[in-house]
C-alpha cells in the first residue's frame, strides 16, 4: 500500500519536474522526488535526479547533500554509513518517508539475515540492523530465533522460515523435458 502511494507520488513529482518551466523546480520537489527514489531503492533515477539539480541548489542546502550521502551508503551496500547518513532531523515534506526507508532498511536487513545466517553474533547483528540490545532481544523473540546465553557478544540462531514449498518434479517428467527441447534443437 505504501510502496504504491510511494509509486504514484513519484510519477506525479515526475510530471511536475517535466512541466516546469525551465526544466528547473522548487528544492522541496527535488527532495521529495528524491527520497522516493531511495525508498523504491530506484538508485539509477537518484543518480540521474543528483545530476540534474543545479549546482547552486545543491551546494546551498544541508539536506539534499544528507540525502545524497544516503543514496551514497545504499549504492556502495555500506549499512554503517547508510543509519549514520539516514540519522538526521529531516524536513517534514521528506521525514516520513526518510523513516519509511528507514524502517524498510531494516526489516530487509533480518529477513535477509534470517535467509543468510545460520548464525550471527549479537555485535555484528546489531551493526547491520542499528538496534539496541533490548531491540535485538524483542527483534529476536518476535521471530523465534534463538539466543545462546553467554557474555557479550552472544550468539543468534535465526529460525528459518519457510516461504514456499519448492516444486518437486519426479526424474521421469525431467528427463520427458529434457527429450523434447533436445529434439527441438536438433530440428
């Protein structure tokens, strides 16, 4: 619901940019297109955006070149400089959906952690995701993965879950395949 909210605001802030006059818009347009872009992870059309705001628009203002050092961190897949860049008092046109990317962000994080890991110590965890101990402990029960008790840095079992049934085709419907798209090369 969000993304498509997200989607449809971009291709109206699209629109806007293309009718202006000049080619050139309000500063608030341009970040807000940009910080769609980030939240639908459209970094090409980001990098274009950067490119065609004019110097003198860039230079003056604090936040686009914090949404910039974003857009940086999510190229570069660099998660430490991505919470350190996206930890910034935001304009309210732009704040929610800077927390949008935010929240996003993380919860890829986990499910990709929980796809990845067998295991994973806390500090690390904690590192990739920007939680607090306590959040980790919440994060952790709410997905029934497990924490070895111990010292600091502990150690986190993630639960594999399972999104689908992989299809099981039986050897003979294979090799029936196999057979037919050999013979359509052959003739």
């Amino acid at each position: 619901m969000l993304s498509e909210k997200i989607r449809q605001l971009t291709l109206v802030l699209e629109k806007h940019e293309l009718e202006a006059p000049g080619g050139i818009v309000s500063i608030q347009l341009y970040s807000e297109l940009f910080a769609a872009y980030l939240y639908q992870n459209d970094l090409a059309n980001a990098r274009f955006l950067w490119k065609r705001i004019p110097q003198n628009m860039k230079a003056g203002n604090g936040e686009l070149e914090q949404m910039y050092k974003v857009y940086v961190a999510l190229w570069n897949n660099n998660t430490a400089a991505f919470y350190q860049a996206i930890n910034h008092d935001w304009s309210k046109h732009v704040s929610e959906l800077m927390f949008e990317l935010k929240e996003k962000f993380q919860q890829e994080t986990i499910a990709l952690i929980g796809r990845a890991y067998s295991s994973i110590f806390e500090n690390v965890f904690a590192e990739m995701t920007n939680q607090t101990p306590d959040m980790i402990e919440d994060t952790c029960k709410s997905l029934s993965w497990e924490i070895v008790p111990g010292a600091y840095p502990r150690l986190i079992i993630p639960k594999r879950t399972v999104d689908e049934k992989p299809i099981v085709v039986g050897a003979e419907a294979q090799l029936h395949r196999l057979t037919d798209f050999v013979s359509f090369l052959e003739n």
